[in-house]
C-alpha cells in the first residue's frame, strides 16, 4: 500500500486548493509535500518593497473563502499570505504538509501501481500526484557575463532581503517586468541614484486602486452574498482584460490598437515629462502581446532627477558596476535582479526534478521534443495517475483561483471514478488528449498573439516551439462546466490484472 492516496507537491495556492477540495470530497488519505519552510509559494517568496496582487483583491479570492478583510481594491502581498494561511488552518490543511520536503524525482512504478517520490528525507509513495509547483518555478539563472565579479550587493526581486538598507546608495535594477514595475518607484525615492536596465518595455496602465472603507468590509464581513456578486464582477473583468483581448482579437482588433492608441497618447504621455523616455518606455509590440501591468508611480518615476533609463544592452557587470555595449560603465553600490522566473513547462524544471512516467517516459524530453499537448491542461499520457494543476493550455480565466477551483474539481472526478470502478491505475487516452489540444489551438490560431506584432515582445506567452500553450482560449465558465461533465471515459482505468500489455 501506498503512503498516502494523493501527493500533492507544493503548498502555495494550488496545493492548498487541491487539498481543500479533497477533503471536501471526503478524500482525507493525503499528504502536501512543500520544498521550502514555510507554506505561500509565489507570496512567501515574493516580498520586495511595493510587492502586490496586480489584479483586484476581490477577484483574487476563492469562490468559497471570500475575504472581507482585504483592505486596498489591489492588495498588499502579506495580505495575501495571510489569506493563505488562512486558508491552511480554517480547512484543516496544516497536518496534511510536510515542510522542507523537496520531491526531486517522480517515478511511476507500474508493478506497484503507484508514485515514488525521492525526497531528502526519503521516500514517499502515493497511488495519486498532483503537481502543483507553480506557473513561475523558479527565478532563471542569471545569464549576465561578471555578475559573479559585482563586489557590491546583489538582490533579487524574489527572495528578497529586507536587511539591507538602500538608502542614499547607487543601485541598478536590471529587468523591467511585472516585478520591476512594482518595486522600482519605492525604492527609488531612496536610493542616491537609480538606473534602471531596460531592455523590452512594458505596457503599464493606471491603477484604480484606493483603499477598502471599513463600512464596505463591514458589509462584505456581514452579507457575503454581496461580496460574492463583487468578486464575480472583478474577475470577469479582469478575464475581459486579460482574455477576451487576446483570443477575441481577430473579431474585435479595435479594443487592442484603440487600448495601445490611448495608452500611448493619453497615458504615457501625462506620466512622462521627457518624449526620448518617453519613447523608450513605449512598446512597440501591440498591447496584450505579454503580460501587462498596472501602477499610478511606475512611469513617473521616470521624470524623478535620479532615475536613468537605460536601453543600451549590458555588456557586463564588473566589480564595481554595469558596463553597457556603448562602453560606458555605470558604478553602483547594489543590483537588483528582477529579471524573471522559469516557467512550469521549461524542460529544464524536469531534468533537474525528473518526472518518469509509463514506458520510458519523461516528461523533459516529451516537452523538449514535441509540442505541449494536454487533456484539459491537467493530463498527459504516458503519465497514469498524475495531474498537473497547470499544465499545457491550462491557464483558465482571468485569475489563478478560478484554474484551481475548476482543475481541482477535474482531479477529484477522476480519483472517485478511479475508486468506483476498483481501478488502480488511470490514464488519460492519446485520441481524447490530441483532439482536445487540437481544438485549444485552432482557437488561438486567430488570437492577438498571431496577429498583433508580437515578435519584438520577448515574451514568456510563447514557448520553446512558439506556441502560446498557456492560456486556456476558452471562457472560465466553459471550463467548469467541463471539469463537470468531460466523458470520464476519456480516461482508461485498469487493474493489475487489466492493464495494457
Ligand atoms: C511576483 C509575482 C506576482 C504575481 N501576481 C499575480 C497577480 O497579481 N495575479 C495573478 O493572478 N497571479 C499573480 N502571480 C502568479 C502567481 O504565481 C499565481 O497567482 C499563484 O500564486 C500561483 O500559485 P501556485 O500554488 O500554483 O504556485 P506557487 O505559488 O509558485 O507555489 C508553488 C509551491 O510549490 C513548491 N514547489 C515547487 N517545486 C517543488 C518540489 N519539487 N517539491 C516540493 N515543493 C515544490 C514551491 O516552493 C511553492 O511553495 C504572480 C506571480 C509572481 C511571481
């Protein structure tokens, strides 16, 4: 027998929503394996200064755990932890989590029907696995020559260390992603001199964020029903922003180039003082091509005296610097990496953790060498009774909370078939897997990311094929109803005595 009915592996929001759907589901033989000390994933490690949910706190929320303690329309990032250790406890989730409990391989025994997982502290085994590591797994090794050299500080955007002081010093912050945008224009005010390494822009648009007034939380806290009609508005909003944009482009190309068209001359124009700055900041590639940011400071920071943009690319950092290709060198106390994260489905994730499946198997090599694929974002074969939280075309709606809800109640359908019909092993079928991937990518055959000058973005939508296979290119609320009534027949259950040859 195994250890334990389902692994999870990861404690961040993903894990600690699937563990509250199978307790939900009267499912209580499991165990969160989480590789860090502490539970939060992307909100425990992400604490540098300004550092915040980019979408409305209200959408940003389980359907069933509603907030009224949010206390800003974008709220802080340790309101967000604390909502997941909220969550952690009001659940019962806590004994199920062993800490500091890396999983660094995964291998399908098939004589035994089940997972093991290598971890320091030994083996774990489980009949189930749900992978829910993340969309960003880890921040990509630096690839900048002599960043070995710096004899200052170095930071990182994630990781952050809140022990040393800033102030009156000469700092370069390299990267200008959602990260930079965040943290750049607090802590410019106190640094001596602030150059920012720029080398794709970003789309950045106001924020309409304010505070929550205690009357409204008050009336959130006493009529959740309010909340709730709340929460649905934002996160509809939100998946209109962030997906119809993209996948109804090629019927309605004017809200992007209108949104591009305003941004530019309305927006950045009233942010930023200097035109060649201006320019710079302004992307050439049209808007949606790449995650974009919100921030009432970001471009202005830009007019502050001690603020430089830099475009030039970096040659090298030296003991003492940034060396940019034109020569020139620029001396600072201390550099900030904001320069991105690896994505989950980066092959390198899995040589470094691998993941061996049925027959050979491994999941590095399928994602090297062939187009992502998936069942529904959650299933590939050649990998029984393993789920990925957010897999190939995975990426559901507007926030992460409506893809964990709708993932989970995919996994828990098919662990209680697998219970119904005694099956020890599930699978699911290639037909089923190809056909729906097929149709996920005649869907965003016609999407902005096609069309709309895309190819100067750098951006991480595409993949190591150039494919777009993160964004799920279907409503929120087609994908729950398909988590409810895909033919559970799409999967192959089998026995020991009935598994294929
Ligand atoms: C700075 C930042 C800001 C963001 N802001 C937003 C936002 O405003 N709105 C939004 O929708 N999304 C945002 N995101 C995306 C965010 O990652 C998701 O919304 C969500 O938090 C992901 O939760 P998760 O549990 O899937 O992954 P994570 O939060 O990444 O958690 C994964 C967990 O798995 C653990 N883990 C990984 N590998 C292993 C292993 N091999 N063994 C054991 N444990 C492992 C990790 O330590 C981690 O705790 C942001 C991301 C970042 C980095």
């Amino acid at each position: 027998m195994p250890d334990a009915e389902v692994a999870i592996i990861g404690a961040g929001l993903s894990g600690i929503g699937m563990g509250i759907a199978l307790r939900r589901a009267g499912i209580d033989d499991f165990v969160i394996l989480e590789r860090a000390a502490d539970i939060g994933g992307t909100w425990r490690d992400n604490v540098y200064p300004g550092i915040g949910v980019d979408v409305p706190a209200q959408a940003y929320q389980f359907s069933y755990a509603l907030n009224p303690r949010w206390t800003r329309v974008f709220a802080p990032g340790a309101e967000v932890k604390d909502y997941i250790d909220g969550l952690a406890d009001r659940y019962g989730i806590r004994r199920h989590i062993r800490l500091d409990t890396e999983v660094t391989e995964r291998a399908w025994d098939e004589d035994a029907r089940l997972w093991r997982l290598r971890t320091p502290t030994g083996e774990v085994t489980a009949r189930f696995v749900v992978s829910a590591i993340g969309v960003f797994v880890d921040p990509k090794p630096v690839d900048i020559a002599g960043i070995g050299d710096f004899a200052g500080t170095v930071l990182r955007s994630s990781g952050w260390d809140h022990g040393y002081d800033l102030a009156g010093k000469r700092v370069a912050v390299i990267g200008t992603g959602a990260s930079a945008v965040q943290l750049v224009p607090e802590i410019a005010p106190r640094t001596a001199r602030l150059d920012v390494y720029q080398r794709t822009p970003i789309w950045v648009g106001p924020k309409p964020d304010a505070p929550i007034p205690r009357p409204v939380r008050w009336l959130f806290r006493r009529t959740p029903r309010v909340q709730n009609a709340v929460r649905r508005i934002a996160t509809r909003g939100v998946e209109m922003v962030l997906i119809d944009l993209v996948v109804g482009h090629g019927k309605r190309p004017y809200i992007a180039h209108g949104g591009a068209r305003l941004a530019r001359s309305l927006w950045y124009r009233t942010q930023v003082k200097d035109p060649a700055t201006r320019r710079k900041l302004t992307p050439r590639y049209g808007l949606g091509c790449k995650r974009p940011s919100v921030s009432n400071t970001y471009l202005r920071t830009f007019n502050r005296p001690n603020v430089t943009l830099v475009t030039d690319a970096i040659d090298r950092v030296t003991a003492t610097g940034v060396r940019t290709a034109d020569g020139r060198e620029r001396a600072v106390d201390a550099i900030v990496l904001a320069t991105g994260f690896r994505l989950a489905s980066d092959p390198e994730n899995f040589r470094r953790t691998p993941v061996r499946g049925r027959g050979g198997f491994d999941l590095a090599t399928f994602y090297t060498e062939n187009r992502l694929a998936s069942y529904e974002g959650i299933s590939i074969p050649g990998l029984p009774n393993h789920f990925m939280m957010f897999g190939p075309y995975g990426w559901v709606g507007g926030t992460w909370h409506q893809l964990v809800e709708t993932t989970s109640a995919h996994v828990v359908r098919v662990i209680q078939e697998a219970r119904r019909r005694g099956a020890t092993a599930v699978e699911i079928r290639p037909e089923p897997t190809e056909r729906w991937t097929g149709r996920m990518r005649d869907r965003l055959a016609g999407s902005l990311w096609t069309t709309n000058g895309c190819a100067t973005a750098n951006s991480y939508y595409f993949d190591h094929h150039g494919d777009t296979p993160y964004l799920r290119p279907t409503s929120a609320a087609q994908a729950a109803r398909a988590a409810r009534v895909f033919p559970l027949d799409d999967y192959a259950y089998t026995t020991s005595e009935t598994r294929p040859a």
